[in-house]
C-alpha cells in the first residue's frame, strides 16, 4: 500500500470513530416496525367472543347451528366501547367469524350470516356497529377471521380458500383502519362441513396461503398488526392463561414458527437469537370460556387475578389482550364489566404516583453527548445523560459507550420512601438488549437485594416488578449482561397500598 493511501485510510477510520463516539447507539436488529412500536403502546385492548355458540352454550360451534338462534335482544356495539374504554383498554378486536363458520357481517359470499338472523330482522352489521362504536369512543379497531371453517361443504378444497380470502378483502376494505388482524392457529379436523359430518385434515403451514394474506394485510391496512402463532406481527404467547414469560424476547427465529406450533415454552419465552420482531400477545378470557355461559356468571376472573395477569403480561414486555363472552343480550355482563373497570383503577392506583420522578441518577458508564452530525456542531445535540432515565418523557434516553454492555445506576430519593414496585424501559426503537439485571435498596447500612421473586432477565418494552415493601433512600439497578450498549429509557418505583 502506498502512503498517501494509508494516511488517507487512518484519517477516515479516526473520523469515523471519532463520530461513532458521538452519536447514538447503533440499533441492533431485529429491530420492531413503525407499526409495531404503536402495538407495544397499547398495552391492553379487548377481545370479543360473540356467535351461535353464545346462545349455544358451546365453545368450539361444529357449524350447525341454526341462523335463527342468534338472536341478541339488546345488543348494544357502544355499552362494549364504554365498558373497554372505562377499563383502560386502547382498542377491540372481535371475531368476525368463529370456527364454526357463521359471519357476523353481511358477507357477500356465504348466507351462513347475520343476514339470516332474527337480528334487526337480517339487516344488521355487527363488524360494522362495532366499527362505528369505536371510532365514537376512541377505540382501535382489530378482526378476527377464523381460518378453520366447520359449516363451509367445500373446507379442505382449493374452492375455501378462495372463499377464505375473499371474506379477508372485505374485513380489510369495508371498516376503516384496523390495528391487528387475528389469524387463530386452531384446528380440531371434525365439523359439519355441509352436513357431511366428517373430519378434514389440512396442512396448517401450506393450505390457506398465509403469506398471499399477509401481503393483502400489508397492502390495504399497513397500520395493521398480524397475529398468529408465529408473526409475523406479533406472536401468540404459548398459553391461554396470560402469561408471557419472565423471560422474554420480542423476537422470533421466524422461519420455525408455523400455525399450531407445539413448543409452547419457546412462544412464551421468544427467541434470544431471533432475526425478527415478533413480539408475544396474552389472551386469556375474563371467563374460563372464550364464549358466554350463564353458568361461569359466578366465575369471572376476580380484579385481583386481572391485577396479577397484567403484571404477568404487560409487566413482561407483553401486550394483554382480554376476551370479554358477550352475553346472550348481546351485552358485555355487569360482572365482567365491574371486574375489569376495578382492575383498571388499581392498575392506575398502583402505578400513577412515581416517586422517582426527578430523582439524581448517577451511572457507571454513560455515552458522550452528541454535538456533531457529519462533522458540524449540534447546539443542544442529542444526551445520554441518566437524568433521561426519571424525566418522564419515554423520547429521551441514558446509553452507555459502545463496548460497555454492564452497568450499574445509583438513584437517590429525595427523601426515605416506602417502595413495592419497579418499573423499567427499554428504548427498543434500537433494539431490546438487556439480558440480566439485578435491583437492590439500602437500608441505611448496607445494599440488600430486592426479592421480586422473579427472574430478572429481559426488560424490553416495559418490566414491572412487585417485591415486598422496602423503606429507602436509595436504589441501586445492576445491568450485567446486554446485547450491547445499554438503552433505557425509564425507571420509575412505586408504593401500592
Ligand atoms: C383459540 C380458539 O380455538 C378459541 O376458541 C379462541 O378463539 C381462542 C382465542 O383461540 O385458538
């Protein structure tokens, strides 16, 4: 090499450093979507289980159930929006059509419909008055299209599938904006089938032509989240109970996960090693069925059960998504309501008065500030500085220098507080890093651990820890394994009474 050439070369890689030391951390992938980190913000919505099966009293409807069974006397698309938004959820996401066939739109292509009920005498739109109720009332939008169909003759042939994605195109053309799109991974084999009453199997990865659907997701509804087993918007989380692992990872080594896939373990946990943004959502019913049965009146989930699940999911750097069986009046029960708007409020008692608000954060490690962009000054560029960490402001973050994936915060209260819980943030836009970290308190002596019980592994969106009441002036968070430099951009202690 001759020596201009290698001058030139080391004044470019001194100019890189020295820029790399000024900017923010490189993301490392998988990194979520535009799409998905609206998603994460969501934290709670809505399901809804409404059908046949509700005036059944059946859970998975084997497609015979005459049309004029469904007959809701009261229903009321707005009491569901009030109930959902009086429990703090963003959004709802009904079933469009159950496994058992029946549509509750005035589909074109099938007269297994509302429009052959007694429901506003075949003129009613359920899809569409949910629609409405939500845009009145501020609420997102979400479908769910059952691919397994019990009623349809033609299940199992090329013909359904057709069908299957013609029932798609109007979900996603004639309802405005919608944030998820369900597309459930079960599938029992046996139905109705046109009265043959017999068992279908098909091949769950290849029959319906997932990846022809997701692009028409893509295509006409680019807000929309799509759920199944495996993504590609986010992922089933393995269990019906709301849970989502202590561990977690939002990603998922894609390729290996397919409709019905059985390691339920790995969806509750994620893939440390995945290459894609595959964040896991927990459903579970406010009920033991997804559908209503007067005979669970007297087992809706108590608001302490609720409280706990949305530590398990929401608090595990999940999204919570709660099923509501509407009723046979076509109404969300008075039990189910009152639960759900109860947990809301000791959600928000538990977690509204955040007593490190402005505390001193002092940190091992923190990244310079950045003051150039391509060499020019920045007046007030971008910090990293820990103060980030207790402004209240979710854009703002502290980071640490490449090459430094430990580090340990040391907060000061401004004066002795009683503390039961932890919450921290990660700034994922660039990526979910941290792989374990510990808490501790001081009791004036010494530094104790603080026992949540849990692993403290993965942060993510939002980890929140319960632990026994602590008295203390000062906390002291220990991350000591990261996928690289670290970027949080909260942490905030509560007391919950
Ligand atoms: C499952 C279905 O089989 C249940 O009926 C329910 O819809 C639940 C949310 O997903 O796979």
């Amino acid at each position: 090499m001759n020596n201009k050439l290698n001058c030139l070369l080391s004044l470019t890689m001194l100019a890189a450093s020295s820029l790399s030391a000024q900017t923010e951390p490189a993301p490392i992938p998988p990194l979520p979507s535009p799409q998905q980190l609206a998603w994460h913000e969501m934290e709670t919505y809505a399901f809804i289980h409404f059908g046949p099966n509700t005036f059944l009293d059946r859970e998975w409807g084997y497609g015979d159930a005459p049309l004029e069974a469904f007959n809701p006397t009261r229903l009321d698309c707005e009491q569901w929006a009030r109930v959902c938004k009086a429990a703090g959820m963003k959004g709802i996401i009904l079933t469009a059509k159950h496994h058992d066939g029946f549509c509750l739109w005035p589909t074109k292509y099938t007269d297994y419909s509302i429009l052959g009920t007694p429901y506003k005498d075949g003129k009613g739109d359920i899809v569409g008055e949910l629609a409405e109720a939500c845009r009145k009332h501020g609420l997102k939008l979400g479908l769910y299209l059952s691919p397994w169909d019990r009623h349809q003759a033609f299940y199992g042939t090329h013909l359904y599938v057709e069908y299957f994605h013609a029932q798609l195109e109007e979900l996603l053309t004639n309802y405005g904006p919608l944030f998820e799109f369900w597309f459930d991974g079960a599938n029992g084999g046996d139905g109705w089938y046109g009265g043959r009453k017999e068992k279908r199997q098909i091949d769950r990865r290849t029959y319906y032509d997932y990846p022809r659907a997701w692009k028409r997701v893509e295509e006409l509804q680019p807000d929309a989240i799509i759920f199944s087993d495996g993504g590609p918007g986010c992922r089933w989380v393995g269990n019906e109970g709301g849970r989502a692992g202590e561990t977690n990872w939002a990603f998922l080594r894609q390729k290996e996960v397919y409709p019905g896939y059985s390691k339920y373990q790995e969806l509750t946990s994620g893939h440390a090693d995945g290459d894609k943004w595959i964040a896991a959502e927990c459903d579970v019913s406010i009920r033991p069925g997804w559908f209503y049965h007067e005979k669970e009146d007297e087992k809706v989930k108590s608001v302490e059960h609720l409280v706990d699940l949305y530590y398990k999911s929401v608090g595990r750097n999940a999204n919570l998504l709660l099923n509501f069986p509407v009723d046979r009046e076509g109404l969300i029960h008075p039990i189910d309501s009152a639960h759900a708007v109860d947990f809301h409020k000791q959600i928000v008692r538990e977690l509204s008065h955040d007593l490190l608000r402005g505390a001193k954060v002092k940190a091992s490690a923190t990244r310079e500030e950045v003051k150039r962009v391509k060499g020019e000054k920045v007046k007030g560029g971008r910090t990293f500085v820990p103060g980030n960490l207790t402004d209240g402001n979710a854009d703002s973050y502290w980071a640490t220098p490449d090459g430094t994936n430990t580090a340990t915060l040391d907060i000061s209260l401004p004066r002795t507080q009683r503390l039961n819980r932890l919450m921290l943030c990660e700034y994922i836009r660039l990526g979910q890093r941290v792989k374990a970290f510990s808490v501790e308190y001081h009791d004036g002596k010494d530094w104790r651990p603080i026992e949540s019980g849990e692993a403290t592994t993965t942060i993510g969106h939002k980890r929140l820890l319960r632990f026994p009441t602590v008295s203390t002036k000062r906390l002291r968070i220990n991350i000591t394994d990261s996928r690289g430099p670290i970027c949080l951009h909260s942490v905030a202690a509560f007391f919950a009474q």
